[in-house]
C-alpha cells in the first residue's frame, strides 16, 4: 500500500475499507457472516467458500456453509463456520 495515502487515511480518520477498497468482514458468533467490497467466488461448496477482495482472498470453512444473500459490493454467508482465514 501506498505510505503516503495511509499516512493520509490515518490522519484524517477515513475509513480504511471505503478508501482502499479493503474487506471488510462483520462475523454473528459462528453462524453468520457479513462481508463486504468482496471481488468475486472463487469456490463455493457446503464446506468451503473461498472469496477474492482487492488485495487477498478470504476463505471461510465449516459445515453446512450457503450464500444467502449477495449483490456485487457485499453478501451473507451462514452455516456453521468454524475457521476464516485470509491468504
């Protein structure tokens, strides 16, 4: 990332996920999940949905995992989630 654009965004207390373009990833215990400027799916299965952000992808695992909701900036995810990692 840019220095002199984080030195920007920190000085005037922007929100880093609308100016870069970050995910952002709001989690309901471990049943929801509300993610946000996403790219694209990458893979979807019951046990697995692997999602692209700008700069890293994120992937959720557990059981019973669906796409309940999704448009072209955010979605929800729901099942039971036992792990998100981001690669």
């Amino acid at each position: 990332m840019n220095p002199k654009k984080e030195k920007i965004i920190e000085t005037f207390q922007l929100p880093k996920d609308v100016c870069l373009g970050a995910l952002r990833v709001t989690l309901t215990g471990n049943s929801e999940a509300w993610i946000e400027n996403y790219r694209g799916i990458l893979e979807y299965t019951g046990t697995m949905i692997l999602l692209q952000g700008k700069k890293c992808q994120v992937c959720f695992e557990g059981t019973r995992l669906s796409i309940d909701y999704y448009t072209n900036e955010d979605m929800k995810i729901s099942g039971h989630i036992t792990c998100v990692r981001y690669q």
